[in-house]
C-alpha cells in the first residue's frame, strides 16, 4: 500500500516520496519578472519533496495579472529560471513549470497594446482588479478572444513550454484552474460563446485541451501535468453542471497518456462562498474523478498528514501537493515522516518583497 514515503513513477522520473509542493504565488520575481538568486533559495530549501511545481508563470505579456509575478516567456526569465533548477538539481530535486495565463483577472495596464484584457467572453467574473501600480480597481468588461487570438495564445502556450525547457525544469504543469484564462473557458459561467469554442461541453473544453496537446508537442504527455479546480469558485467562476463538464475535461486528458492530473478539492474559501455565486454548489471530490483518470492523480487544498494517508490508502490519489504547510516548512517531507510539529505560517508575508516569511523559516533540527 502506497505512503506518502513511498516512491513514485511519474513519467520518466522515480520520485522519492509522494509529497508534493504545491504552486504558491509568492509575486517576488524582479522588475523584469525574472527570478534571481532569493527565490532559487527558496525553492532550494523545499528541493526533498517528491516534485516542486513552480509558482504559476505567464506565458506572455498578456498573460500578466498581478505584481511580481514571474514570467516564462523572455530570455532574461529563462536565464533566472536556471539559477532556480540548478539550485533543486543540485539536490537532487524535481521541478515541473506551471504555465498562466490570467485572462480577464488581468488589468489593461498590463496589456502590451493598453486594451482589455481576454477572456472567453465579454462577461465580468469579479468586481475588482489590480493595476499594474499595485492599487485595486473596478475590474474591467474583457474581450472576447477571436479564433485569431486563440491561435495566437497556443503559439505562446508553445514558445513557453520551449523555454521552460531551456530553463532545465524536468516538465511543464497547465494551470487550468482558479477562474483564469482556460477556466474561464471551460465553465458556462463566464462561457457565452457560440462558435467552436462555446456551448457545448466538448466546445467549451476544447481551448483547455488543445493548450494541454501544444505543451505535449514540446515535452512529450509524459512530463506534462494538469491543474484543474472543479470546487473552486475563486475570482468568482462557476459551472451550472460541473461534475459533467469537468468529467468530460478529466475523461479527455486521460486519453493523452499525461504525467499527471492536479485536482484541487474544495478550499475554505469556496465552501464558504459557493452558494453565494451559484446556489446549487457542490464540492466535489478527488475520489470522483478517480475512475475517469487512470494515471497519476495528485491533489490538494489544506491536507494533514492523517487525510493525506487516507487519500493513498484508498487510492483516491496517488500524491499530495501541499501549498500553505510547505511555505512555512522548507522541511516538510522529512518533518512529515519523523511527525514533527510544523512551524505556523505567516500569511501577512505570503505576498510581500524580501527574504522575510520567505526564506528565513526555520528548519526541523536548528
């Protein structure tokens, strides 16, 4: 039977144990949104996890939604992303990119051309943004992407799954989740569309898949993953029959042999906001698209020790990506197995600048 300790073959890579480090947005890249040598500290510390998934990254310029986010897309960021793989390879580590693009959550001071930001349609999903200064503002109406753009962005999906390569990370993650680009596609919520990409089921999750396919086309299925969040409702999406529009996504990526699928199960959040965006929301869990994925199935959203071994017990997943826990304990895989307490995490410092609530938790044995 499976533990959190046991190893795990994903893709081409043994895997020493089976816990993950979730993608957390810590928005600490520099002015040009490359990471530099803090954040190849950072990750460093956290190298003994199973795999590491970067922070989420933009594909492109439109990509960007917030501060200090870094960006996968310009040779400047490749050549900061090195010092970040280098750094866990030295260890012995493995490190996934995750790929973004914000969609409509972005602000027009972003955008390269000053216009509104994209989306499936022209249809709000929150009330406020945030502007390139850092000061929150009314959110803007969005455009509604042509076939035109959607061509254009798979290109970038592609220039970014090329210079994740070139950076040295060992495979690319698909963020489809949290109200962003591809989920706002995927959910009939925001989806007004009526062409090919509008809907429909497999209309609506057509843009996700072919994303996920041109990642594929540079790393080859055995080193991409996929991030989905069927339960959230963060930046305010929801879908009127979700346990079939995201059973048709599941059952279609499981065709394509991938590393993996990401499911994020229900956070605080959600369950306390849910019925007020959609009243008929449901949470949804892991073990429900068990029997549509028949590869690895890795999932997260505030797992203890004692639910984590319970997921892998009863083969609900087959790896826990822990997020909050791992921010504040660099150590995590080896205070788990020794069951140690866990240092307290300081969410005031989750987005801030500097090595503090970043690099300076401190370690099991110091």
């Amino acid at each position: 039977m499976a533990s959190l300790f046991s190893p795990l073959q994903l893709g081409p890579y043994t895997l020493p144990n089976r816990v993950f480090f979730a993608p957390c947005t810590r928005c600490r890249a520099d002015e040009d949104r490359a990471p530099h040598s803090l954040n190849a500290t950072y990750y460093q510390q956290r190298a003994t996890g199973g795999l590491l998934i970067s922070e989420a990254s933009q594909i492109s310029q439109a990509a960007i939604g917030y501060r200090g986010t870094p960006g996968m897309h310009t040779r400047k960021q490749v050549e900061g992303w090195k010092l970040v793989t280098d750094a866990i390879h030295q260890r012995g580590g493995r490190i996934f990119a995750q790929l973004w693009h914000c969609g409509s959550i972005s602000h027009s001071s972003f955008q390269p051309d000053g216009l509104a930001p994209f989306s499936s349609s022209a249809v709000l999903s929150r009330d406020e943004a945030t502007r390139s200064d850092g000061t929150k503002v009314p959110s803007q109406l969005p455009r509604a992407m042509t076939i035109d753009d959607i061509r254009a962005t798979l290109n970038d999906y592609r220039h970014a799954a090329q210079c994740a390569f070139e950076a040295g990370f060992d495979g690319v993650e698909l963020h489809g989740a949290n109200g962003y680009l591809l989920d706002q596609f995927l959910r009939d919520g925001i989806n007004r569309r009526t062409d090919e990409y509008g809907g429909s089921i497999p209309n609506r999750a057509r843009f996700h898949l072919e994303a996920t396919k041109a990642l594929c086309e540079v790393w080859g299925p055995s080193r991409v993953g996929v991030r989905l969040s069927p339960s959230g409702v963060f930046n305010h999406v929801y879908d009127t029959t979700p346990r079939e529009t995201f059973g048709y996504a599941v059952s279609e990526l499981g065709r394509l042999g991938l590393a993996y699928l990401h499911i994020m199960e229900a956070m605080a959040r959600d369950l306390e906001t849910g019925p007020a965006i959609w009243p008929e929301y449901e949470a949804i869990p892991a073990s429900y698209f068990r029997p549509l994925f028949k590869g690895t199935l890795v999932t997260n959203a505030g797992f203890t020790k004692e639910k984590a071994d319970l997921y892998l017990k009863e083969g609900w997943a087959d790896a826990i990506a822990f997020g909050v826990a791992y921010i504040a304990n660099p150590d995590l895989p080896e205070r788990l197995a020794a069951g140690a307490a866990l240092n307290t995490p300081d969410p005031s410092t989750f987005y801030s600048q500097g090595p503090r609530g970043y690099t300076d938790y401190p370690l099991m044995n110091h």
